[in-house]
C-alpha cells in the first residue's frame, strides 16, 4: 500500500481524534469523579499531577524516542495508552480510589505525551509532503473528537450513564481509529542516525541557543497552557466558579471545544492571506478577552458565549507555531520536537497550579495566570513569522 501524502494526511486526522475523544471523555465527567472520590479543589489539583507527571515523562523521552525508533512506533504506544487510561479512571472512580484516577491520568499523560511529540513532527513532514499548510486542520481533527466526546459526555450526565459505563466504554471507538489510522503511517519517519546526527552538532543543548526557536517556544507554551487550562478546569469553573449546573459546564466544554475545532479549520483561509506572527496575534488577543469575560463577568449566558472567544483564540497558537519551529532552520524533526517539549511543559504546570490557586483564592482568579499567558504570547507572536504563513519551507527529516 503505497503511503501517498493524501493517505498519511487522512491518518494524522484520525490519530489526532484519538487523543481528543478519550480526555473530552473524562473531563466532562470530572465533577461526577471529583465527587466519587471525595476530593477538594487541591486534592483535584493533586489527582490532575498523575497527568502531569505522565506528560512530562512522554515529552521529554519522545524526542529521543522519535529519533531512533521513527513516529510510527512511538505514535503506536502512545495512542494505545491514551485508549488503556479510559478505564483505569473509570474503575478507579468507581471505587473511590483517587489514586487509581491519578494513576490512569498518569498513562493518559504518557501517551499524549508521547504520542502527541510523535503525531506533530509526522504531521509536519505531511505538511511538507503536501506544500501547503496542514497541521492547524489536522489539531481541528482533535477538537472535532474533543467536540463530539463533550456532546457524548453531556449525554451520558444528563441521563445519569454511569462513569464506570461510559469512559471503559470509548475504549473501542479510540482502538477502532487506531487500527484504521496506523495501516498508512510509514516506518523511518523522524528517524535520525546517530552519525549524521553528530556530524551536524544537532540536538536539544544545541538548538536551545536558538533564540528565535525558543521565542517560538514561548508562544506554544503559552497556547498549550490556554488550551490545556480549559481541558483540565472550565467544567468545574463553570460548575463552582459561576455555580451553574454540571450539564452546564459540559456544555460549555463542548462549546469550548466546538470553537477550536473552528478556529483551526479556518486558519488555513488566513494563513494563505496574513502572516502567522499577525494570526497568532489575532488569536491571543481574542483569547484574551474571553478568559477576562469567564474571570470577571457574573451574567451567565455571558460567561457561556465567552468560552468561544476562549475556544478561538487558543486554537491556532500551538499547531502555527510547530509549523513554524519545523521552518526556524536545519533539522527540522529536532525542531519541532523542542517545540513541542517546551509546549507541553504546560501540562507539567497547569493542573496543579491552577489547582492550588483556585484552592486559595478561588478557580477564577487563578485564571488571571492564564489571561497572563495570553499577553506573552501576543508580545512574542513575531518569532513565528511575518510573512504569509501558508507555504512551509523546510522538509522534516525522514529516512521513510
């Protein structure tokens, strides 16, 4: 079966749907299991460092990973663990067992961690392939999942599916992508020898003093922050910060959601028109206000309408930015791997702070950091390019 751009470009849209299902699965049902276990604000903050600590760990061995062994195999192991950590979270929160929901956060953390690192230095030499911008559409295909795994967890709290039920049971719609998606992945992918990789200097300790590369760092750190504060905390902000129903703060993960898928599909009609420093400019600043309405504003249908300024304005930062990191020089493959490595930081330091913020002060105010971020990110925008972001340069590294 020949691996044409067109096929590998149809599995990255499946395999991104892949992680965006299974964590739309749990955090819709995350004030159902902060209760199973009996947990406070921090204690969740606790719980959520299982993730952490599993993102961390898949971040910062991915790189090394992809290099020797290519994307395929390292997509492969981290997809399945994101599939395998649906029912470990969900006997653990039928049990009570706070531990055991940490714990499958943890494989959860691992796999996107991993995998993800994978899916954007795969996605970036699609990119390549194709001549045209790809990776914003193929991050929609994530929020896409993340949509309809929000509409099926809105469901399944609305008519009282149990959690025990509903998370092992996404299980088999996340294998069954997986199984499709991974027959037009190529071997040797990413893959990088040890010789060549010498002759050149390159590396991580090399390319951190890149100060453009960690610009453009910065401004994914920020966005995965955006993003991923959203995923982990906007169902309780809605749920305790505004105290509106847990079918409320479903629906406005799934409205949350809904705008990033839309976001990212339509960064290509502005990408081909403005360039990526203007876009990620655009973007921060919506972002911004939509946090800024969600922290201070009381009226609730204001609050709901907010998320999607939210939802917008963290949608292009991150997928613009790797592009942008594949295009910032030589060796490409390390390049958008370091990028990604310092986005996902944001997974290290998210949940738990913004868990001992909001224990303190409460899960509004500690968005304040967040809103922050958004400034950073508009301020360090130009690092990813100021002409038209269409078009990729450079091809990622393959021996396919």
């Amino acid at each position: 079966m020949p691996f044409t751009a067109t096929r590998r470009r149809r599995a990255m849209f499946v395999l991104f749907m892949i992680p965006g299902l299974a964590m739309s699965t749990w955090v819709t049902r995350t004030p159902d299991i902060r209760d199973m276990v009996g947990a406070s604000t921090a204690q969740m903050g606790l719980i959520l460092l299982g993730l952490s600590v599993g993102s961390m760990t898949g971040v910062l061995s991915s790189g090394a990973l992809v290099s020797r062994w290519g994307t395929r195999p390292v997509t492969l192991t981290g997809m399945t663990l994101v599939a395998l950590s649906l029912p470990v979270i969900g006997v653990g929160a039928h049990l009570g067992a706070g531990a055991a929901v940490s714990f499958g956060m943890m494989l959860f953390g691992l796999g996107v961690g991993g995998g993800e690192v994978s899916l954007n230095v795969e996605g970036a030499e699609v990119e390549q392939a194709l001549g045209r911008s790809a990776l914003p559409a193929m991050h929609g295909m994530f929020s896409v999942a993340t949509t309809l795994g929000a509409v099926i967890g809105i469901l399944c709290n609305a008519v009282g599916v149990p959690v025990l039920l509903h998370l092992p049971a996404m299980t088999g719609l996340a294998a069954a992508c997986l199984v499709y998606a991974m027959r037009f992945v190529p071997p040797g992918v990413g893959r990088v020898d040890r010789a060549d990789e010498g002759a050149r200097g390159s590396g991580p300790l090399g390319l951190l003093r890149d100060r453009t590369l960690l610009l453009i760092g910065v401004v994914i750190l920020a966005m995965a922050f955006a993003e991923g504060s959203a995923n982990d905390w906007l169902p309780l902000i809605v749920v305790d910060g505004h105290g509106l129903s847990a079918t409320a703060g479903s629906i406005a993960y799934a409205a949350f959601a809904a705008a990033m898928a839309v976001g990212r599909f339509g960064a290509g009609y502005f990408l081909a028109r403005h360039s990526r420093a203007t876009v990620v400019r655009a973007s921060a600043l919506s972002g911004a206000v939509g946090l800024a309405l969600v922290i201070f504003a009381e009226h609730p249908a204001l609050v709901m309408a907010s998320v999607l300024l939210w939802g917008l304005g963290a949608s292009v930062g991150f997928p613009v930015a790797i592009s942008a990191a594949g295009d910032s020089g030589p060796d490409a493959t390390a390049r958008v791997s370091l990028a990604a490595t310092i986005g996902y930081v944001a997974f290290l330091v998210g949940p738990p702070a913004l868990g001992f913020l909001g224990d303190h002060y409460g899960l509004r105010p500690a968005m304040i950091l967040v809103l922050a971020l958004m400034g950073v990110a508009f301020a360090t925008a130009r690092a990813v390019g100021t002409t038209r972001g269409s078009e990729p340069k450079a091809p990622v590294a393959t021996n396919a």
